[in-house]
C-alpha cells in the first residue's frame, strides 16, 4: 500500500473508530443498562454535618483562643478528625471510666490539672501495652531513660511504664519540671509531645514563648488540639453523636493487691494458687514481661488479682 493511500484510508478508519466508540461511551453503556432500574432517591444519601463548634474552651484552666483563625481551625481539624472516626471514639468513650478511676486520683494528689488525663488518652489510646515505634511504652508512653530518671524499674522481667499507676506518678513528676520551666500547662502539654529541648529550640528561634504562638512540626502542632478535642467529645458525647447504653461501658476492675517478697519461678503456677488464669494475671499487671519474676532480697512486688471476673457495673 503506497503512502498516499494510507493517507486516504487511516482518516477513514479513524473517523469510524470515533463513531463506534461515542456510541459506546460508559455514559450511553449505563444509560440503556439502567433505563428499566428504579431511580436512586434522593433520601438514600447520607448527609454529614460538621461537629459543633464549642464557644469557649480551656485546658487546664487555660483559655483556648478560638476567635485566632487559625487556632479555631486547628482545632476544627482534630474535632472533625475524632467525631468521624466512629470506632476508636466509641471505644475511648466506654473505656474512659475505667482508666480515668485510677489516673483522676494520682493527677490530684499531685496537683496536676485533671485536663492531663485527656493527654494519657492521646498518647496511647487507652492501651496500658501502647509501645510506639521510638520505644515509649505504656498509657503515658515514657522512654527507658525517661522513665528510670524519674525512678521507674524497667528491665526484661518488669517494666513499670507499664505499670499504670507508677507511671502516672512519673509523669506528674515531669509535668511539674516542665511547668516550673514554661509557666503554663498548654506549653507543658506541647513539650511532652516535642521533648523540652524541641520546644526550647523553637523558643529561641521564634522570640516566642507560648504554644498558641510557636509554629512547630506537624505532630506537635496538632498534638495539643486533638487532646482538645478528646476532652471535649469525652465531656459530652452526647452533643457528638455518641448515645453509648450505660450498661455497654466496660466495668471498672476490681482487684485485690498481693504482695511478693520471694521469686515467683512460673506466673502460669501462681496464678492457678490465686484462682486466676495466666492470662488475666497478665491483663491486670501488664507491667510484669516475663513467664517468672526474680525477687532480689529486700524487694517487694504488689500484684493485682481481679476480683469482678463478670461484665458487670458498680
């Protein structure tokens, strides 16, 4: 075929291609596929509504200032980003009395604003086992050195970030040598997500000395806002959304505390002595990490063994 009569046949052909393929369109293919199908009505689609914006908010008996663009923004973020994800939000909602009953007391004894437990739950979810990938581990997610520096035991057999209530204390301890540092509790909140070194770098970078204020990476800027926005789902679940049945929230655990003195050679053994299993031995002193405990002499251990075995509420 000479080049001249391609030049004459291939616009041809293209021009028929073309015309099979308009008629062949996905929109005609669904429109003669779906010509006899019931119509979708309109009442089928799901409308979403932002959350509800609250007037005024504080933390720790601080004052958020919305009325900045983009602080009410940031928070709008964390608001939106927590009432939508339906699945963790429920779970924190009916864990919520379980953790706090033993947080709420520490927090106070020590003079630590009660807004802080609102933190907890932004740091770990409510898992007592959270071990994030930089190695900060349990409900308050303190690294190895973090935590021995403020008198915690952590070793192969027993480590007390996982130990709630000891860990508790530690942080109230580093809360209180942050406060003493920044003079406010929203700075503290943001130096426990950015270390204080971080936070003392943006301070002499940015001639500023308060988190509203401070441009800071993505995670930090963000950190303080989403615990904003737990505290003020977890106050109200009802204005978000959330009707959880009182009977639905998981009990609080009851327990009776046993004190060790001796080596423990097999918890399996131990806990059959105390008419528990191994398993929940383990679900209620997730701060021991091992199949046995070594008791080196003049050391005591408190062992939790649960008495309310059954779902039920006080």
């Amino acid at each position: 075929m000479t080049y001249k009569k391609i030049y004459i046949v291939l616009p041809a052909l293209l021009f028929v291609a073309l015309l099979f393929f308009t008629a062949y369109t996905p929109e005609n293919i669904d429109e003669r596929s779906t010509s006899n199908a019931p119509q979708r009505k309109t009442e089928s689609f799901q409308y979403v509504t932002p959350p509800p914006l609250p007037k005024q908010l504080s933390f720790a008996g601080e004052n958020v200032p919305l009325e900045q663009f983009d602080i009410m923004e940031r928070f709008d973020r964390e608001l939106i980003v927590n009432c939508y994800f339906h699945s963790q939000t429920i779970r924190f909602i009916k864990l919520a009395p379980r953790y706090f009953d033993i947080i709420e007391p520490i927090l106070k004894k020590n003079n630590i604003p009660d807004d802080f437990k609102y933190l907890a739950v932004a740091e770990s979810g409510f898992d007592p086992r959270a071990l994030s990938p930089a190695g900060a581990a349990g409900i308050w997610q303190l690294l190895q050195g973090t935590a021995r520096d403020y008198g915690l035991e952590v070793t192969s057999e027993v480590d007390e970030r996982y130990h709630i209530e000891k860990a508790t204390e530690a942080a109230c301890k580093y809360l209180h040598e942050s406060y003493e540092k920044y003079g406010d509790w929203t700075t503290v909140a943001a130096s426990y997500n950015a270390g204080r070194k971080g936070i003392d770098r943006q301070v002499e970078r940015q001639k500023v000395s308060h988190y509203y204020d401070m441009l800071l990476s993505e995670e930090t800027n963000r950190y303080v806002f989403r615990i904003l926005a737990l505290k003020t789902i977890l106050e109200n679940p009802e204005t978000y959304g959330f009707n959880i049945p009182k009977n639905e929230i998981y009990p609080k655990l009851k327990a009776k505390t046993i004190e060790v003195k001796t080596s423990i050679p097999d918890f399996a053994v131990f806990a059959n002595q105390h008419n528990t299993n191994y398993k929940i031995l383990k679900e209620m002193n997730p701060w021991l990490r091992d199949t046995k405990l070594t008791i080196q002499a003049d050391k005591t251990y408190e062992i939790k063994i649960l008495t309310n075995k059954h779902h039920q509420q006080d």
